[in-house]
C-alpha cells in the first residue's frame, strides 16, 4: 500500500528557533499533501494543503508566514514552524493520497516540543 | 456547522465484538473514514464508506447511513492489540480531497 515518510518523528527545539519537518510519498507520485496538527486529546485538524509547483491553501486561522509550506516536487513537501513558542507544541501529522477519493494514507507524524 | 460525534471512551472483552457509533453533520458529504490511532503515531487507513451499507475487511466492518448521518465500526474477536482510539472522518462536499473533519476519537481498550 501507499506509504508516506515523515521526518523527523520527534524535535525538542527553543523558542524563537525555526524547525522543519519534512513529508515524502515513498512509492506514488502525490500533487498535493496536506498537514495536519493533533493537540493532545483533540481531533486533528487540518492546517493547510500543500500543492505542487503552487502556494500552499492555508485554513482559517493558521498563520501562513509562520508555518510555511513548500512543495517542490511530487513527492516532497516541507512545514517549517518559524520562531516556534511553546503554544506551537504538539503533533503534526502528513498525508497524500493518489486519486480523488482514495483514502489518506498518514505520515508517522512528529511530536514537537518548544522550550 | 460541522460537527462529528462519537463516543470518548468504550471498554470491551478479549475476543468479544464491539461497535463504536459515529453521528455527523456537515456540509455535505461526499465519504466516510475510520482510522485506527495508538497512543503517540499518526492514523492507520481502517474503511471507507460512500454509499449507504455495510463494508466488510476482515475483523472489521464499517456501516452508513447518509439519511440518518450515522455511522457505526463494528470490530469482532477483538484482540488485545485493537486497543487504541478510533477516529470517524467525514469529507464534506466540496473541500479539498484532504480536509477531513475529524472526530475526537473513541479509546477503545480492550481488557482480558
């Protein structure tokens, strides 16, 4: 089956500092991914959608120069946190599915920690 | 708005069966997901369901009923390892193929 890669799988990082999590489709070809935040026993909500060779379509709420998405090939999309703070802590979580309506296959997700 | 109800938590027997309800309301519907999630890892790929009825896989069954916005994942001769929280997804009309609106999730643990 599908399967997506997503790395790191945990980050401790200071506040103010930049991280980035990187999301691969291992064995298809995904034109679009999609990130997703999980805050502990919450739903995960989705943040943004990310496109190939075009900007990312961000959901109302999340701060589209903070986490910033490329998608630079078909099977790479990054999120960048920028000057993370300790509120941006939790569990991001990366998807991609093939052809419309097929279901998301999930990254393993990475757990981060701002001190 | 948009709403998904299960339950938070459900408690059940080594080898017995066990079914986890979902209700929706959306805008729309255009599918329904189950997605299993232990503690810690991201979401496993369980059913699928467009079409009103019931879908088999194995120890796993999922049923829809798009009049009465209802779902139900039935999990039979449950086993130890199905301990985890189950996640019902609706992908409502017109979104994105990713923008799932999620449940809270239902923990299931399962006991000896």
């Amino acid at each position: 089956g599908a399967v997506v890669s997503q790395h790191p799988s945990w980050v401790i990082c200071k506040s103010g500092t930049s991280v980035k999590i990187e999301c691969r489709s291992l064995d298809f070809q995904a034109t679009t991914m999609f990130w997703y935040r999980q805050f502990p026993k919450q739903s995960l909500m989705l943040m943004a959608t990310s496109n190939e060779g075009s900007k990312a379509t961000y959901e109302q709420g999340v701060e589209k120069d903070k986490f910033l998405i490329n998608h630079a090939s078909l099977t790479l999309s990054t999120l960048t946190v920028t000057s993370a703070h300790p509120e941006d802590s939790s569990f991001y979580i990366c998807s991609a599915a093939g052809l419309y309506n097929s279901p998301l296959h999930f990254g393993n997700g990475t757990r981060l920690t701002v001190t | 708005g948009q709403n998904i109800d299960q339950p938070t938590e459900m408690t059940a027997t080594e080898g017995a069966i066990v079914q986890i309800n979902c209700t929706y309301q959306t805008s729309g519907f255009n599918g329904l997901f189950w997605y299993q999630q232990h503690a810690g890892e991201a979401p496993t790929f369980l059913s699928y369901n467009v079409l009103d009825g019931l879908e088999e896989k194995g120890r796993f069954s999922s049923f829809l009923s798009r009049s009465k916005g209802y779902s139900y994942l039935l999990l039979k001769e449950l086993q130890m390892k199905d301990s985890a929280s189950y996640l019902c997804a609706v992908r409502p009309r017109g979104g994105s193929q990713g923008n799932l609106i999620f449940g809270k999730g239902t923990k299931l643990s399962v006991k000896p």
